[in-house]
C-alpha cells in the first residue's frame, strides 16, 4: 500500500488592494491551523517521503509550518497545482509513483474534487475541505491514480 495525503492550505488574509492572489500570506490563524495540521501528521506517523507543493505563498507557508513538525522531506514547487483540475492533480501524483506517502499541498476545489473522485469515483461527490484539512487515502502499491481506486484512511480538520 501507499498513501496520498492531499493537504490544502490553512486560512490567508485576504489580497490587499493590487496584490496578486499568488502572494497571499496565512493569516495569524492560518499559521495555527497549519502547526496544528503538522503536529497531527507527526502524531499518526504520516510523515510524507516527497511534497508537491502549489507555489502561493499560502501553500508555500503551510509547507513550512507543517515541516515544523515532521522534519525536512524532499519539497518540489508545482505550479501546476495552483488552478489544477482534479484530473490534472491526479495526473501529478501519478508521476510520483515512487513516493510511498505523497503529500500535495493545495487548493479547492481541485483537491477534494481529486479525494472524492479517488475513493468514491465521482469528483462532484465531495463534502468540502476546510483551509487546513488533511484527506488521506490509501491505495495499491502498484496502481495507477484513478477514479475509486483509495480508500479513506483519514479526514480531519483544524
């Protein structure tokens, strides 16, 4: 088996007037929520091998918060991930396939589009993810990213 963890970013300000929505920064809550989001994956020893990581500044942040907790891992900017589609993202984590535990850092509606669409098949069979969620799945050592093929193995929350 191997796992996908698919994190997206903890809560940022808001842009300010002529800032691009690229480089907005986590809120002071954000910032928690992120530490918190770190401190759970070291708890249940769901320390990733690989992170691909939007390249906003949210995402960015949330990266370096959660390794806070964990420890260095290999981190690689996508930007790809930024606007990706679910299949676009599912794409991606399959050319990591040599990661056991894959953590992508993100954004909705494009990551818990990828989380229904991997454990349930359909992509529009999501209850939301809130800023700072972690989804878990698991699947198949040796199968490809496609629809139905994980299981959830964890949900949570800040």
């Amino acid at each position: 088996m191997r796992e996908l963890i698919l994190l997206r970013h903890a809560h940022a300000e808001p842009a300010s007037a002529g800032q691009s929505d690229l480089d907005r920064p986590l809120s002071p809550e954000g910032l928690a929520e992120a530490e918190a989001a770190g401190r759970w994956l070291a708890q249940n020893k769901l320390i990733p091998d690989r992170v691909l990581c939007s390249p906003a500044r949210r995402t960015r942040e949330t990266v370096e918060a959660v390794l806070g907790a964990v420890g260095y891992v290999d981190q690689r900017l996508d930007p790809a991930i930024y606007e990706g589609t679910s299949g676009m993202l599912a794409e991606l984590a399959d050319n990591h396939r040599d990661a056991d535990r894959l953590l992508l850092v993100g954004h909705n509606p494009g990551l818990e589009h990828l989380a229904a669409l991997m454990h349930s098949g359909q992509s529009g069979d999501f209850r939301g993810m809130p800023p700072g969620g972690i989804v878990v799945l698991s699947l198949p050592a040796d199968a490809s990213i496609e629809p139905g093929v994980a299981t959830l193995s964890a949900f949570w929350w800040p």
